[in-house]
C-alpha cells in the first residue's frame, strides 16, 4: 500500500505541487474574504505558497544567473520577493502560481507525446504466420527474420518490410503513404510495415524487420524531430535579460548618489516586473481558453507563438484537403438502353460480395436511392481486374481494361477517351459490360453476336475522394491574410491525383509519391530556406512531419492519437477553417504580448525615474504597481473573444 502511494506521488508529483499552491492561496483569499480571521493566519498561508511554489523557481533563476543569464524565472523571483518585502503576499503567490501552471500544461503534453508514440507498437501484430516448406506456424512478431515467409490474409496488418513472393491483393497503405485508394500489388512488389491487406492473399519475403521496418522508422523520426525542434525563445526572456540587470545597476546607483536606501527599495518595488511577468501567461491562456471553446487545442505558448510567424502551410491531400473516402463522381452510360441509375444499379449487383473499396462506393451511391441490390447467382474476383458475376440470364462485367480485353470486349476511340481524361483528373473509372452468356465470355465472335457484343460496354463510372467543401474556401483565407502566406501540397499519393486536386484547389507548390521520412525531409528543406511552417495533416503518415514544422496542426479525430499527440495544435472537428483561424490567434496574441511587455515597460520605467527622484513613496509604489497589473490583465482579456472570419 505504502509502495502504491509512493509510485502515485512520483507519477503526479507536478500535479500535487501546482494544486497544493493552488489550494494554500485560495483558502488564504477565502479567509480573507468571508471570516474574521487575524491577517497573519492569511499572511502565513499565501507565504507558504509562495515559498512551496516558488523553491523550484527560485533555484533555477539562480542557476541561471551562474551562467549569466537573465530568464523568466529570474523575473518572478525578484517579482515575488518585492512583492513579499511590500506585504503583499497574494500578489507573490499569484505570480508564483501563474508560471507554475504554465509549465504544468506544457509539461503534460510532452509526456502525452511520449505516450502516443508508443501507441505505433498497435499497428503491427504481436504474432504472425510464416512459411516453412509446406506448413504454417504462428510465431512472435519479435522473431521474424530477414528471409522469412510471411503469410498475410485479408485483414490483417502486414508487420514488415518485404517483397511478394506469391499472391496478389489490394492494400491500404493510408496509414503509410496517405493513398485513398488501396493500391494493387502482386510478385515482386515492396511493401510496408503498417499497411492492411484489404483483398487477397500475399506471401512477402522479410527484407527489414525490427528496428528497421517502417513503423519502426517513424517512430524514430517522431522522436527526433521533436528532440531536434528548436524552442522559441519566449518574449519576455529577451526582455529579462536586459532590463533585469538593468533595474538592479540603476537601484544600486541611487542608493550610491543619495545613501537613501528607502529611495532605492522604492526602485525595485516600483520596477518589480510582475506586469511584465503576467503579460505573456495572461495572454497566452486567455487565447488558449478562447480556441478551446471553439474545439482547437494549443497546446502552450510556444506552439501560439510560432502559429504567429507561420509564413508557409503545408497540406496533406487525404483526409485533410480531400474527405478520405471514395465517392461517385460521374456515371457516363454508354448505349441508350441504360441511364446513369441503371448503370450503377448493374454495378451494384456485380460488387455486392466484393470487399473492396471501390465496391463499397458504388454500393453507398445506391442506397441513396433506397434501391435493393439482389445477390448474384455467382460470383468471381478477378484480382487487380474487377469482378465477374452471373445475374438471372446475365453475365456482369465490372473493372479495368484487362478485365475486358480477357472477355473480349473491345472498347471504342471514343469510350478510351473519355476514360483517359476521367484518369487525367485523378479518378479511378470502372467500366460496366454485361450480354448473355453466349456473347460475353465465350470468345465466340460470330455475325449473328456482333450487334450484341457491340452493346457489352453499358456504361462508365468514375470514382474519386472528394475535396472538402471548405477547402477552397480556406486557401483563399490564407492567401488574403496581411501576412503573406505560402501553400504547398504534400502527399503519399500518386502524382496524377496530387496534380489534379492542387490545380482544383490552386496550389502551385506540389510533392506526391512521399514516403513519411519523404515528407520530413521536405520540411527541413523549407526551415533551412527561412520558412517558417505550419504542417496539417490528419494521418500517422503525417506525424513525423507535423513534430518536424515549427507548428503541426492535427484535424479531426477520427485520424490516430498519434497524430494528434505529435502536433502542437489539434483541431478536434473536421473544420479547415479553423487553419487560419489558429494563425490569426496566434499572431494577434504575439501582437498582445509585445503590447503588454510595452506598456510595463514603460510604466515601470516612468515610475523608476519619480522614484529616483523621491517624488513617490513606497505605498504609491504599490499601488501604481498594481494598476499596472491590471491594465496587462485587462488587456489580454480581449484574446477571450474569438472571432471566425468570413
């Protein structure tokens, strides 16, 4: 029991510390406020805050200062001993707390991080079936070798690297590459830990297990990347290191040119920097607070900070600028006997067993129209094909070009065209052929069939993953911010869809065909230009490049918590706008920190001179003092409201 209660301790220790300064200064404002208590019990209580809250701080601004160095906690301490030496031990506390908090939240999504990286184990299987000579046998994942044979079967995850040696299938490699579309792979193609078989039945040769499949690998990167990443600098920090040493030079002349040392403690009660102090964390929260209640999680100051000087936005294609999911797009019937419904209705039939993607498409277009689909008399996969089935006195015909010609049907000058232009536009086309039994299938092209054979092809229909409905919408956001923005498109799918959705959307800038390590190095190379980036991406395909951009920007859910885990913004719904909508809060809340670090500046610098001059005493120091905190308040305050532009 007492070993349990340890373990708790270590593991939430942060948690205790910041609500039990929390509680100590809230119990001291209650006391205050609500029963006749002597002021030294309410003293006592916010002075225990101050010190419980305010060790760690203090010992960090004092290693900093062995280093030469003037940071934000060498601010608050000073904050919270001129606060202390003034009475007024609420305010210490406060500060104290406001800084612990914020390294509390940051603090928590490091190690969210740390655990969703983890979470890439799930993606591969913990056993496996491999070959040996005429048997399969179940083995660990952790004992593949190089050269084992691995059985894989529909779906099921394929847990490494490796080449075909037997066996056709169609897999999904969204996880890997972003395709919408699972690809067809047969002997002799690679592919990739990760990836699900979606149809089919595939040996693979082990070519990279462990450490080196591609699961593996992204993990790695993940990790470097945010190791690597540098971190901003906060504001304030680069204020502290100037004006810190500053104010105490300028005390220490006073007290040297009058011997009035209650001129020079007026100094730095006057200069105490807790306005200073409270501008950025004030701000930050405020802004954080406001994007929370729109379903857009930040996830510190840092990533607010660096969503402001974003001057390039990389997209994803699948799932992020497109829906992720194959639609409809057109049906094309090709003889007056059929229209667009009859055609998808045939369709329907001949897919109404199969697995595949493309089938689940066509069968959700048809239950649109509440329309029965009847169950084929038989039905045949003709992998990397299409299907083949017989319906009543039917035989149905659905795929590609090979499928066709090995029913020998040929397709006319004018059909071919129109299909090579559907696949211009990154569309996946289906072609729909029935006859009777004697006509399709048979290779009998007699004179009395030639009409009928003639007639096979009924219809064409085009497939494809549709462009979100606000994606235009929102690119035309970002290129009429006042602050120009880049767009570019970086995807795992193939260059013809890539090319078609980024001449759609406009987007000049395009790489298709990436591998996630692909992906990342295509971000560095626009960090090593100067760019400042924003990656957005939804899949566990993006992550290593999200975790690499100075702002990875997770939309939706639906994705992985990989994914979301590896940003530093995570846009709970699936709504583009809210792209620019984070860039905008981001800058505008930079915009309120300057402002806020300005006016302390400024004020404390105005009273220091009356100060120095023994035109003030110390209480108005300290009221002036708090004035000044309060306008900083206030004045983040306007962050709360969050506007969505048209």
């Amino acid at each position: 029991m007492k070993q349990n209660n340890l373990r708790f301790i270590s593991r939430y220790k942060e948690a205790i510390h910041v609500s039990a300064v929390a509680i100590l200064l809230a119990l001291s404002w209650a006391l205050r406020q609500f029963f006749t208590l002597p002021e030294l019990v309410t003293d006592y209580l916010a002075l225990a805050a101050t010190i419980s809250g305010g060790y760690p701080i203090a010992v960090k601004a004092i290693k900093a200062l062995r280093e030469r160095e003037f940071i934000i906690d060498t601010l608050v301490t000073i904050a919270a001993v001129a606060a202390v030496a003034i009475g007024d031990y609420g305010e210490a506390g406060f500060v104290i707390f406001i800084l612990l908090l914020g390294e509390f939240l940051e603090g928590v999504t490091v190690a969210k991080t740390s655990q969703a990286i983890k979470g890439l184990a799930s993606l591969i299987p913990d056993t496996v079936k491999i070959r040996r000579g005429s048997e399969e046998v179940e083995i660990a994942t952790a004992a593949i070798k190089i050269g084992d044979l691995i059985v894989v079967r529909p779906g099921e995850h394929i847990a490494i690297d490796g080449v075909i040696v037997r066996g056709e299938g169609a897999i999904d490699q969204a996880l890997v590459t972003g395709e919408s579309t699972p690809v067809e792979r047969s002997a002799g193609d690679k592919v990739y830990s990760g990836t699900i078989l979606a149809t089919g039945a595939l040996e693979i040769e082990a070519t990279n297990v462990g450490e080196d499949t591609t699961v593996a690998k992204i993990e790695q990167m993940i990790t470097e990347a945010r190791t690597r990443k540098a971190p901003l600098e906060r504001i304030v920090d680069r204020f502290a290191k100037y004006f810190v040493p500053a104010v105490l030079v300028f005390a220490v002349i006073v007290y040297l040119l009058t011997f009035d040392i209650r001129r020079a403690i007026t100094i730095l009660i006057v200069a105490c920097p807790c306005a200073l102090v409270l501008g950025t964390p004030t701000a930050v929260v405020a802004a954080i607070g406001a994007a929370a209640r729109k379903g857009i999680l930040i996830k510190g100051g840092r990533a607010l900070e660096a969503a402001g000087k974003i001057t390039t936005v990389i997209f994803d294609k699948t799932g992020t600028l497109t829906n992720g999911l194959l639609k409809v797009v057109e049906v094309k019937p090709i003889c007056a006997e059929h229209d667009e419904k009859n055609v998808v209705e045939l369709t329907a039939i001949a897919e109404k067993l199969s697995e595949h993607p493309l089938a689940k498409a066509i069968l959700e277009k048809v239950a649109e129209w509440e329309y029965i689909v009847a169950s084929p008399d038989d039905f045949t996969v003709k992998q990397g094909q299409g299907v083949e089935v017989r319906n009543n006195d039917l035989h149905i015909v659905v795929g590609n070009r090979s499928l066709l010609a090995e029913n020998n049907i040929a397709l006319s000058e004018e059909i071919e065209a129109y299909m090579q232009g559907r696949e211009e536009r990154g569309e996946t086309v289906l072609i729909v052929a029935h006859s009777t039994e004697d006509c399709l299938g048979s290779g009998n092209r007699q004179d009395k069939n030639k009409d009928c054979c003639a007639k096979a092809v009924c219809g064409v229909i085009s497939l494809a993953d549709t462009i979100k409905a606000d994606a235009k919408a929102t690119l035309q956001i970002l290129r009429n911010r006042k602050k120009r923005t880049k767009i570019a498109l970086f995807t795992g799918d193939n260059a013809r869809t890539a090319s078609s959705i980024a001449a759609e959307l406009k987007i000049n800038v395009v790489a298709a065909e990436l591998l996630p390590a692909d992906k990342t190095r295509k971000v560095e190379e626009l960090i090593a230009a100067g760019e400042k980036t924003a990656m957005v991406g939804d899949g566990i395909n993006d992550a290593p490049a999200l975790a690499t951009a100075d702002l990875g920007i997770a939309v939706g859910t639906l994705g992985s918590d990989i994914t979301v885990q590896a940003s530093d913004v995570t846009i709970l719904h699936d709504d583009l706008a809210s792209v620019p909508q984070v860039l905008d809060l981001g800058r505008k809340a930079v915009w309120v920190i300057r402002e806020n670090i300005f006016f302390a500046l400024l004020f404390n610098s105005g009273m220091i001179g009356l100060a120095a001059l023994g035109l003030i005493s110390m209480v108005i120091a300290a009221i002036f003092h708090q004035i000044s905190s309060l306008i900083v308040i206030l004045n983040s305050m306007r962050l709360l409201v969050m506007r969505k532009r048209s």
